[in-house]
C-alpha cells in the first residue's frame, strides 16, 4: 500500500535537505553535472580536449619558470615549463605507442582487481554479510556514520586499504540497516578521501611531503631539516575534527537528501539481509577470527623485529619498506584466508571451484570500472605528458605571490589555491614538487615556518579529492555507487560530495586557524611557527 505524503515539521534535518537554499544549489549542480555524457564519453572528450589545448599552447610556445633549484630530476636545461603538445607527429607517436601502457600501468587498476579477488571470497563465502550483521545489529546509526568515517581517515595509513575494501563495505553496511548505501559510500568516501592528511599515525605521505619542503626550504636557508613528523599534533587533532563534520555532513545533509532507497535502481547488486547471526555463523566468525589473527602474527614478525624481512633493506625504517609497496598483496591474502575459514565451518566453500566462482563474481562486476580506467588513464596520462597542469599550477602561484599578502589570511588564499590545484594534479606528491618551490620560499620569506606552510598544504590537497575525476579512484567510487543506482552520473556523485568538500575547507580551516593562530600550538613535534632567518 502507498504511504501518504508525510508533513515535515519546520526546521528539521530532513526539511533543511529538501527545501534549504544549499541543497536547491546541490540540485543545480547536480542536474548540470548529469547534463554531462557518460562518464566514459567525459574522460574520452576529455582526451581529445587535452590534445587540443596541449596543441594549441604548443603553437604559441606557452611555459613558465620552472621553481625547482637547478639539477633537479626533470628540470629542463632552460629552466622553464613547456606545454608538450600531443598535435604534433610525437604527439601522436607517444598517444599510439602508450595506449596498452597508460592502460596496464595505471596503478589503481591493478591494486583494486588483486584486492578484489580476496575480497570477493570473504563476500561469497558470506563472511562479510555475517561479520556486518553483527556489527550492526544493535548499534544506533549515529554511531555506525561516526565509526565509518573514523575507519577511513584511519585507514589512510594502509594506502589503498580504504579506497578498496571500506567504501563498498560502508555502501553495503548502510544497505544493511536499510539505510541509503549511497550515504555509507559518501561517508566512507569523505573519511578516505577528503580526511586523507589527517591520521592518528604517520603514513607513507609524511616522509614523501616533508622531503619535498626540506628541499624547498633550503632554497632559502640551506641547513633547513624538515622530518616527517612535523605535522604530527595537528593531523592527530584535526582526525577528531574530521570525524565530527563527516558525520554531522552525512547525516543533516547528505542522507536527508538522498531520501528512501529504491532497490530497484540497483545494479548487479546481491542484498544483504538483516537476519540474527546463527550458532553456525557465529562459530564461523570465530574461526575466521583466529585466522586473522593467526595471518596478523604472521605478518608482525616480517615487520616488527628491526631485522625484520619486509622493513626497508636500506633503513630499516617501515615507512618505504615492501611491506607497505606490497599492502595490496596482504589486503588480497588479509581476506582470503577469513574468507576461505569461514566458508569452510559454514559450508558455502566446500570445494577449490567454489573459491574459483567467488574471485569469478568479483571479477565479473568490474567490467563498467575496467572500460572506465581505459580511458581515464589516457586522459591522466596525456594530461601529464602535455605539463598543462604543471603550468597552471605555477601560474596560479605566481598569482598569489602578486597579490603581496603577509598576514595569516594568506594561508585562506593559499588553502583555496592549492584546493584548485588539486582539481588537475590528484597526486599529492606530484602537486606538491612543483607547488612547494614556489610557497614554501615565498611564505618564509614574510616569516612563516615550512612546518606550519605544509600543514596548510595538506588541507587544500585532501578536501577537494571527493570532487575531482582526477584523484586516482574516483573511477572506482563511481562503479561502485552505480551498483547501487544504475543511472547514476558523475554530476550525482560531485554533488553528493560537494557539501563534504565545502563544510571541510571552511571547518579544517578555522580549526588551523584556531590551532595556529590563536592557541599558538606547534603543529607537530619541535616544529616552528614563524620562521627567523
């Protein structure tokens, strides 16, 4: 029977998602953005965009000076930035000749397609279903929302653990409690993606940042060291943040808007029930359990002893070591083996052909993705080759640097610059080696420490992730939510995203001012504020 248009008392959550002058904007741009072809034609007409414009800057020879000091690994002898132009007879050899490998060496491709295969036994031995239920069963959906886009900020420190493994499981544990998947995606997403510099621990990205501002800061005063903790406090702290606003964001606006799930928009989608988990089931879960653990003990033994055989051959050090350039292969192994327990005790792996089936299905859901990364590795590709986004990025620089600002509202412009970066260079090392030379100089020079100049970096590289098809796995989110809304297009996505993006660069911030400016707190151990020559 249809239930009845239900009045919606004023001031509520659900009436500020539905009539509030910010969703009628969420709306607009969301309608503009599914005007927009198949996500597949955009990053094709994408392609031949880049080429076009890569040909036309080409002809009038456009370039900038290149920021980084002489002898720097791809600095050209002239010291300047060209636009490569792919309209040319080169041009058109590099397209030919590195279509298979723009292709088979676009990283995410092979990280989510070897992770998947475990993760797919883990789901079809019903491991999962069974792990979620009980996780859920009882918990209030506040909790479940805060938790998840804890796990992701967290799960940062495991490089593609989240982007892999946690969104299309926060999609399917919202399905679970009958809540609109799209919400667990988004909230799952805006945890990973947009929280991506906060963390409790320090992650890969901390060595690789602080050793680009070292170099930049020794531009100007050559003793300068720059360690990888230095932001350390105020990752630690802005975590929480993150949390709170994810949350708050998913719940007071991006779930009130996206309304009652409809299953059948979905696509390719096996629901998950909501039954009790059984004795049988229960006994499972412990086995897989003891698995895990086993396989986790395992593990520490390569990694924990200073001798260990997966720390770094040359430092000993963990961060750069081929435990952490391998995380996919123990991601793939981490699954598995629960998986293949748990299948075992429950009986829905009882042969090597049901395994064989399970990676089978998980494979067999990637084919939109697979055609998907074809083309958005050319488009990344070509977009590199051309130094397009390398001459923005300076250009926009040297546009702030015009504006002659001293004070700390430089860092709101600094902030939004590099945001606006991000948006063409989704690597945060890749828009930070050629960003750096330009900031870190030019704001010590008006007195403003490398430390706190990378802490204000790291905000305006992570919020802008959940909106750009830049970002390395943006094509994954988007096969992923289309599971759960078929026809859903990339101005869907964007618009979902859009208010994360929003209430994070205005609250991460405030909360740098707050921390920086007002509290006076370091943001990270024995790191400077100001900088005195």
């Amino acid at each position: 029977m249809t239930q009845p248009h239900q009045t919606i008392s004023k001031g509520s959550p659900s009436d500020i998602a539905s009539s509030g002058a910010f969703v009628r904007f969420l709306n607009i741009v969301e309608r503009l953005g599914n005007l927009l072809p198949h996500p597949i034609t955009l990053f094709a007409l994408f392609c031949v965009a880049v080429i076009l414009a890569s040909g036309i800057a080409g002809y009038f020879e456009l370039s900038v000076i290149d920021p980084r000091p002489e002898g720097t690994t791809g600095r050209s002898p002239d010291g300047l930035i060209h636009v490569v132009s792919l309209l040319s007879a080169e041009g058109l050899q590099r397209i030919v000749s590195g279509l298979v490998t723009n292709f088979t060496g676009f990283t995410p491709l092979g990280t989510v397609l070897v992770a998947l295969l475990g993760v797919g036994i883990a789901e079809r031995s019903g491991l999962l279903s069974a792990a979620m239920r009980l996780l859920v069963m009882g918990s209030s959906k506040r909790l479940v929302t805060y938790t998840i886009v804890f796990a992701g900020i967290i799960s940062n420190t495991a490089a593609e653990l989240g982007y892999v493994v946690l969104i299309p499981m926060a999609a399917m544990i919202f399905h679970s409690l009958g809540r609109h998947p799209l919400a667990g995606l988004a909230a799952a997403f805006a945890g990973v993606s947009g929280g991506y510099s906060a963390n409790l621990l320090l992650g890969t990205v901390d060595p690789l940042l602080s050793g680009i501002t070292e170099a930049a800061a020794q531009m100007i005063d050559p003793e300068y060291t720059v360690g990888p903790e230095v932001n350390w406090y105020f990752m630690f702290a802005s975590t929480f943040l993150i949390t709170l606003l994810g949350g708050l964001v998913t719940e007071k606006i991006v779930e009130p808007k996206l309304g009652k799930y409809d299953a059948s928009e979905a696509s390719d989608l096996d629901v998950q029930t909501m039954d009790k988990v059984n004795d049988i089931e229960k006994r499972g879960l412990k086995m897989a359990a003891f698995a895990a653990i086993a396989f986790s003990a395992l593990l520490a033994l390569t990694i924990i002893p200073e001798n260990g055989p997966l720390r770094h051959p040359e430092t000993g050090l963990v961060a750069g070591s081929p435990f952490l350039k391998g995380i996919v292969a123990f991601i793939f192994i981490g699954f598995a083996i629960p998986g293949l327990v748990y299948g075992k005790v429950v009986g829905t792996m009882k042969k090597d052909v049901d395994v064989i089936n399970a990676m089978s299905h998980s494979m067999s859901t990637m084919g939109m993705y697979i055609v998907l990364v074809f083309f958005a590795a050319q488009f990344v590709a070509f977009f590199n080759w051309t130094n397009l986004g390398a001459v923005l990025a300076v250009g926009g620089a040297q546009a702030l640097n015009a504006i002659g600002l001293t004070g700390p509202l430089v860092f709101v412009l600094f902030i939004m610059l590099c945001g606006f970066i991000n948006l063409m260079l989704g690597s945060a090392s890749a828009q930070w080696a050629v960003t750096a030379p330009i900031f870190v100089p030019m704001l010590m020079l008006v007195g403003y420490a490398p430390e706190t100049i990378q802490a204000a970096y790291r905000i305006g590289d992570s919020v802008t992730n959940l909106i750009t098809p830049m970002m390395s796995y943006f094509g994954l989110i988007l096969a992923v939510a289309c599971r759960y809304k078929k026809d859903l297009g990339i101005g869907t996505l964007i618009a979902t995203m859009l208010p994360y993006t929003i209430v994070f660069f205005i609250g991460w911030t405030l909360f740098f001012f707050l921390w920086v400016f007002v509290l006076g707190l370091p943001v990270g151990p024995n790191a400077a504020t100001y900088y005195t020559p």
